[in-house]
C-alpha cells in the first residue's frame, strides 16, 4: 500500500469515529466563552473544535511547507 492509500484509510477511520462521538452526544450544553454565555447542542461544540483544529494543522503545514521552500531555494543560489 502507497502512503496515500495509508493516508486516506485513517482520514476516513477519523471521521467515521468523529461522527459516532458527535451524533451520541446530542445534549444541550452551556458554554463559557469569555464573558459570553452559549448554549449549543454538545455535538457542535465538538465538531467546531475538530474543525478548527484541523484548519489550523493545514494552516500551519502550509506556511512551513513555504517556508522550507523558500530555505532552499535561498541555499542553492549560494
């Protein structure tokens, strides 16, 4: 198997057990956010953390994938 089959398979496994965790926890909670007071259903909550974590992971992947690039592109012309 090829690292993007690899790759793909444990996406997919992520998500399936994302989706588990959120459709059993569909109770209402409150959250403190600051000084703000939310009440959403617990199952967004987790989906929002899982949706800025991931974003960030890809934000964070890209500037350093930049980055390094531009590290050796600056060597070779050395």
């Amino acid at each position: 198997m090829d690292s993007r089959k690899i790759k793909l398979i444990a996406a997919s496994i992520i998500v399936i057990l994302l989706a588990i965790v959120i459709f059993q926890n569909s109770a209402d909670i409150k959250v403190k956010i600051l000084m703000a007071s939310i009440e959403m259903p617990l199952a967004l909550l987790l989906f929002l953390t899982f949706a800025i974590g991931t974003a960030a992971g890809w934000v964070i992947t890209l500037t350093r994938s930049k980055t390094s690039k531009s590290k050796s592109g600056d060597n070779s012309e050395a």
